[in-house]
C-alpha cells in the first residue's frame, strides 16, 4: 500500500479518532466504528477513500513516485538509445 495520508492529516484523523471514541460512550456505538477506522487509516498512513477520490496528502510519497517515474523515463531513453546505436552499428557492417 501507497502512503496517502500526511502527517497533518494523520495528527487530525487521532483527534477526530478520540473525539469519536468520546461520542460512542455519550451517544451511540457506530461512532466507536469511525473512531477504529480513523484510528487504523492514521496509523497505516493508506485511506481506501482518498484512493478513490484520488486525494494523497504525503508529501513523501508524491516525491519518491516523481523520482521513479523520472529515474524510469531516463532509463528507458537509454535503452532507447543503446537499440538504436546496435541497430546503426549493425546497418554499417
């Protein structure tokens, strides 16, 4: 799993986990359903629902994917490249 959830948001998604937590014991218990999964989604850093609404607030994450995706376009234009140096080299024998 990809991290998606930032660090504020992590701190923000705990704070709503214990005020959920306080709202089970006051009111009704689905609220303890919310407060374990915004608990779970603070600590595993992955949100199915950002997922799907294509949000992703880890800064981390958004660099590491731009350096592979940029380390990936370098490599595949030298392999590009290396072809078309074989393929010259090879016309001129």
């Amino acid at each position: 799993m990809e991290c998606n959830v930032g660090t504020t948001e992590k701190i923000i998604r705990f704070i709503l986990g214990f005020v959920f937590l306080w709202l089970g014991l006051e009111f009704n218990a689905i609220f303890y359903i919310i407060a374990i999964i915004l608990f779970a989604t603070a600590a595993i850093g992955f949100c199915p629902l950002n997922k799907i609404l294509g949000l992703n607030t880890c800064k981390k994450q958004e660099k590491e994917n731009k350096m592979k995706e940029e380390a990936k376009q370098e490599n595949d234009l030298n392999e590009t490249t290396t072809q078309e140096t074989q393929q010259t080299t090879e016309e001129n024998e």
